[in-house]
C-alpha cells in the first residue's frame, strides 16, 4: 500500500479502514486486528517496519502498563491479524501534546 494514496481511520474497536484518495468511498481493507481496545490515547502510522513490501500498522499507547509509553507493531502481511514487535519506552506516560512520526 501506498501511503500518499491511502487514508488510515482506526476505531475504537481495533478495526482498521483503509480508504482509497483516489475514488472517495472505495474501501480498500476492512479489516479486525490484533490490538484490543484503542482510545484517544493512542496514535498511529503506517510504514514498512519489517521491509517485506506491505505496508504494517504502527500503534503507539501514550498510557502503557507500567507507567510507560509503549509501541506495537502488527504486520500487514497478515492483514493485521500478528504482532511484529512490542516495545515499552522509557517515556513515562505521556500526554496529548505529543505527537509521533514514523519514517519508513
């Protein structure tokens, strides 16, 4: 998936939407993930974490267990279904006036 052609739209319930720019409406993957419940402190990003070609879904929680911000990669090549990595960061719980950038 390109990302400069593709919307990303994460609901609440660990469902991801991606949207074509191109042709307004067309769905290009609906699909449940791996990842339980999100909310507002959650951000996402998609890049090619593993570089096999498919685009995977970066997901960043800003009130990790622990106290801890932490980071959870799930493959695209699974449609989202696996894990490819987790991750706690040294950051303490963070709040809305952080933003993230994933370079891929």
């Amino acid at each position: 998936m390109n990302k400069s052609t593709k919307r990303l739209s994460i609901l609440l319930y660990a469902c991801l939407i991606i949207f074509s720019n191109r042709i307004q409406a067309q769905v290009l993957l609906h699909s449940a993930t791996a990842l339980h419940h999100t909310d507002d402190n959650w951000d996402f990003d998609l890049a090619d974490w593993n570089l096999d070609g498919k685009t995977d879904l970066v997901s960043i929680s800003k009130k990790g267990g622990n106290g801890k911000t932490e980071i959870h990669v799930l493959d695209g090549a699974t449609d989202f279904h696996s894990f490819l990595w987790h991750s706690e960061t040294a950051l303490g719980h963070i709040d809305e006036s952080w933003s993230f950038c994933i370079a891929d």
